[in-house]
C-alpha cells in the first residue's frame, strides 16, 4: 500500500513540475535585438573579369550576423551576396560590362536590421560574356559552320546557334553549353549554298550579348547510307553481347539512340582495349562522324562510356586474322563533357546522347572498312556501350 501511494506521489510531483516549467516556458518573449550595427569601413576593392572582390572593417558590434551587398547588375535586375560575419571581404558578380557600377554594402543585426549603407564604385575586369562575345567566330565546315570562342575563366555560358528558315527568318537550332576555356561546336546539316548563320551568347546570370550573324558557304557532305553496313567479326575483335544477347555491334547503325533504344554492349570482363569492325558496304570519303552515347545521364560519362579511343580505316578488306596489317589510322578521339569537372547535368545528357558528339576527320581518304579501338572509359572499367555511330563525307566514289 506505502509503495503505491509513494508512486501517486511521484507521478503528482512530475506532473506538477511538467504544468510549471510549460508556464514559465509560455512568458519568455523574444530576446531583444537592440539597435542596428554601425556601417562597415572599406579597405579595398579588387576587380575580378565580371566582378569584384570588397575588403572591409567589421563594426564591433556585439550583434552583428552578417554582411550583406545589394547592387544592380543591368537596368531593373537587382542582386544581392553575403558574406557571414566571420570573414572581412565580399565578392560581387554578374556584371555584363566593362564600365563603372555601384554597390551599396549593409551590416546587419541578429534581428535583420540594416546599417546605414556604405556605397562603393568600381569597374569590372572583361566579363566572360564579353570575352566570348569579342572573340566568337565563325568558320565554314562540313555540311555547316563551326563556331569559336575565348572562355578563359572557364564560366558556364549557353550559346543559342541561329539560322534562317523558309521565310528568311532567324530562328534557333540548337543551343551549345560548354565551360571550357576554348568553346567550339559545329552546326551542320545544310546544303552547300551560301547561308545566313546567328549567335547570342548568355550567361548564368541571364546576361545576353547582341546577336553576332555571318554567311557561310557550308562544305559539301552527304550522310554515308547504312543500308550495306555489316559486322565484320575479325578473331581479336571483341564480341558483343553482355547480358542481353540482342546488344550486338549492329546496335550502332540501326538508328535507334534514345530512350529505351537497346546500345551494342560488349561483356564485362573483355578488357581494355578492345576494338571491333565495321565495312560500310561502299567506298567513301568520310568528312566526320557523330557518336551517341547510350541514353541516359545514368549512363553518360561514366561506367563504360569510352572516353579515349582511335579510328582506323582501309579500303580493302581486312586481314582475316585479326591484325593491324593494311589498317591507316585515321584519327585519335576524346569524348567531350561540356560541364566540364562535377555532376553530369542535364544539357552533358542532352549533347551526348541527343545530339551527338562530333568527330571531323582530318583528311579525307578513300575507305571501306572502320575500326574502332577503345583505349579508356569514363568508368575505367572493361566493357563498352555505345548507342550509335552515323557518318557523313562523299559515299560511293570511284576507286
């Protein structure tokens, strides 16, 4: 009985303590913010290409958080960076322009309050937006224009290519995205006339350049037909297969590369490198060729996406016993990621399996018979997938 009503107590003792400590809970208020913090005091302003690194003086205030930039980067598009109370400098971006900017810089409180601003003018080194802009050109190719263009801070740019239609009209084709220090890319697909090519370059900041227009006079090209495509099962050549037998080398010229399509695979364990046979069926001239990687960005640019490889030719059939005999080569690839280092993004999906990456063939001589030796994967791993292979140049010339 003693023990029973020693635990009713308890229990009561809890809950009273429980009902006090929620009451005195419910009367604490809000921790008083006091005044604003004082201003900063600027040291230094440093002009970075599009920007600027700001060096100051910490008021010491005791309820400083952290200080805060507010500046316009174009007419009626405002931007703001902070920088938290345990650093002395700020960086500013996304100006378009060579020319004077002004930026006001605030201290703020725990409670959000502002200081009065301190306002600092300053003139931007060339934003990489202009650096492409004043070096972008363009340059005939085959069936197309290339494009180039300086990015020497390697900033994330998208070029928007233009060309007219049927009314005359520019409109937009494709749009490039690239980071690298050196952009380039080819539009083709046209006919060996004088055209009317565009470009607008933006930034991440949602800067625009003026369009920049030439003619070009495309280099003539026709797609090679894949009608006489065959394997050609050459004893060291890799087999295909993997898990799904239906991933054959065939694969490569069906002209199915997107979602769902089914890539030629070859089987794990096949060691690197590896190469395998094409004959086209005809004697060609090849200008240049676009490799799909397989769909997907669980499948670009990593795993067994070759990444390093070469293109062989001949125009007579091979030697049946696997060896290089009579074999020229044509030329060394390497896969480009346009993002550069980091995730694989939407738009390196895109451009790999969509578009396609390009391959322009140096010189153009007469062949029949393709190989292809894989030298490194993205993964460096021992297999390969590849979703299709589609060649262009001058297709069933005269010996």
């Amino acid at each position: 009985m003693m023990n029973r009503l020693h635990i009713t107590y308890i229990s009561m003792f809890c809950c009273l303590t429980l009902i006090w400590a929620c009451s005195r809970e419910k009367y604490i208020g809000p921790l008083e913010d006091g005044p604003a913090p004082g201003p900063v005091s600027v040291v230094s302003v440093r002009a970075l290409p599009g920007a600027a690194v700001v060096k100051y003086k910490l008021p010491t205030d005791a309820n400083l958080r952290y200080v805060k930039a507010v500046y316009e980067i174009r007419p009626g598009v405002k931007r703001e960076s902070i920088a938290s109370q345990y650093v002395d400098s700020i960086l500013v971006d996304g100006f378009p322009a060579v020319k004077e900017y002004e930026i006001q810089l605030y201290a703020v409180s725990e409670g959000e309050k502002l200081s009065q601003p301190v306002s600092v003018k300053f003139t931007p080194l060339t934003p990489p937006l202009l650096e492409a802009f004043n070096t972008f050109e363009f340059s005939e190719t085959f069936g197309g224009t290339t494009i180039s263009f300086s990015n020497s801070g390697e900033a994330s740019l998208a070029v928007t290519l233009l060309t007219t239609d049927s009314s005359g009209k520019l409109t937009e084709v494709e749009t490039y995205y690239t980071k690298s220090a050196q952009g380039r890319y080819s539009l083709r697909g046209f006919p060996s006339v004088p055209r009317l090519f565009g470009a607008v370059i933006r930034d991440r900041w949602g800067n625009y350049s003026d369009t920049i227009t030439e003619t070009i006079t495309p280099i003539f090209e026709e797609m090679i037909p894949k009608d006489q495509f065959r394997i050609v099962a050459l004893p060291t050549d890799v087999a295909g297969g993997h898990a799904n037998a239906s991933w054959t080398l065939d694969k490569l010229w069906d002209g199915n590369y997107g979602s769902g399509s089914a890539p030629f695979h070859t089987r794990p364990g096949s060691g690197i490198p590896q190469w395998f046979t094409i004959d086209m069926g005809r004697l060609c001239y090849l200008s240049r060729y676009k490799f799909y990687h397989r769909y997907g960005t669980q499948y670009v640019y990593q795993l067994g996406a070759p990444r390093k490889w070469e293109v062989w030719g001949s125009a007579t059939a091979p030697d049946p016993s696997g060896s290089w005999n009579g074999w020229i080569k044509l030329m060394d690839c390497e896969s480009y990621k346009p993002s550069g280092e980091g995730p694989i993004t939407a738009e390196d999906a895109t451009f790999a399996s969509e578009q396609g990456e390009d391959f322009v063939f140096p010189e153009q001589i007469p062949v029949r018979y393709l190989r292809f030796k894989i030298n490194e994967t993205w993964g460096y791993l021992d297999y390969i997938y590849i979703a299709e292979l589609t060649f262009w140049g001058d297709a069933d010339i005269t010996p």
